[in-house]
C-alpha cells in the first residue's frame, strides 16, 4: 500500500485491514513515498517523518509492516521501480497493490502504467464519487466476452448489494473490486485543521497526532 501519507490517518489503517481480510493477504506492506512525482513541493513532510509517522501508525498490528525502500533512495519514487524491487525481494509472493478508484482511473499518468499492471494484482477499494462502474473505461481494464455480466456486478456494487468484484487487467493479472467502509478522512483535511490550530483527534492515531505536535511538523 503506497501513498505520500501525509499524514497517514485512520482511514488508511481501516482500508488496509478490510483489503486484508476480504483477500486473505498474508500482510499488508505500507510503503511510502520519497519524492512523488505528481505530489511534491510546499506542504509535504518530510520522507523520513512520514515515514516515522506510519511506524508509529501500524504498530501493534502483526499484519501491518513498513517499508523504507522509496523513503531512503534519492530522485522520484516510482511505483514501477518499487514494485520490481519488491518482486525480487519476495520471488515466493503474490503482490498485490492497494489503491483508489480515483487513483487507479489516473493510472495512464503513472510512469510506466503497462508495466506496472504486469508486477502485480489490484485491489482497488470505494471512494466517494468514484462510482465502480466507471472502471470499466480503464484501458488497463480487459474488456473480455464477460463485459455485460461484469456491468451487472459492479451495478450491484455501486448500490452495496456486493462486496466485491474480480475483472482482470490487459497485462493479465487480477484487478479486485473492493467496497470498503466509507470513512471520510482525507489527509488534507487533516492539514486543513492542523493549520487553523484546531484538534484532529479521532482522525488518526494519537502515537502519530503527539509525533506531529512534538516535531512541529508543518505541512
């Protein structure tokens, strides 16, 4: 699960146990960002304390771990490279990638997105205002003689009569559709408050809400 995590806050951690659970993964590896490409510049974190923040984040959960492999290198951090890495590093693995529906649909601005949908499964989970439906019109998305059932399903699931949906990706691996629960936190609300001087209690955890009083840390 990648991310900027800027900061990381509840609803990350909730996304990343219901994925777990429903798909039966053996963890969840929470990998953030060096130097996003397409989100860098005034109001992100530094690497390293965002990276401290996720620590703190996922502590106590045999299930979660961290890993340092974008934080530590320098340049941009792409998910390509990140995911290569990893598939050498975890040769005996299934690799999933958890994302968005808003992320995934921006997938043709990803550096390499061919490849990327070679390396690894999707679980792509809700968002508000990213209906299911409009997967479809991915050209990562395989439009095979299926297409009217699956229109059908993702229907269904747009309307929370399922849970989840299974396509399959043009590189040929899985892309799994994921109804999660609908939290609305969003990280830049978080910054939206923590910048007014109000309290963002309750929206992450409080290891990582002390961590960012007592560093000052200004997004």
């Amino acid at each position: 699960m990648g991310g900027t995590f800027n900061p990381v806050h509840n609803a990350h951690l909730r996304v990343a146990e219901e994925v777990r659970e429903t798909l039966g993964l053996e963890k969840v590896l929470f990998v953030p960002a060096g130097t996003p490409p397409l989100k860098s510049g005034a109001g992100l974190a530094p690497a390293r304390k965002r990276l401290e923040m996720v620590r703190l984040a996922v502590a106590g959960n045999p299930f979660f771990e961290v890993s340092d492999l974008e934080c530590r290198k320098s340049g941009p951090s792409y998910t390509v490279n990140t995911l290569e890495k990893l598939s050498d590093e975890y040769p005996d693995k299934r690799l999933y990638f958890i994302t968005g529906a808003d992320v995934f649909l921006d997938l043709h601005l990803w550096w390499r997105p061919e490849r990327l949908i070679e390396l690894a499964d999707f679980a792509v989970v809700s968002r508000p205002g990213y209906p299911f439906a409009g997967i479809l019109d991915s050209p990562f998305v395989l439009k095979d003689r299926w297409l009217a059932n699956k229109k059908k399903e993702l229907a269904a699931l747009d309307e929370g009569k399922k849970a989840a949906v299974r396509l399959r990706l043009s590189g040929g691996r899985a892309l799994h559709l994921l109804r999660v629960a609908p939290l609305g936190i969003s990280a830049k609300h978080i910054r939206a408050l923590l910048a007014a001087g109000r309290s963002a209690r309750y929206l992450l955890p409080e290891h990582v809400l002390s961590f960012i009083i007592q560093n000052k840390i200004k997004f």
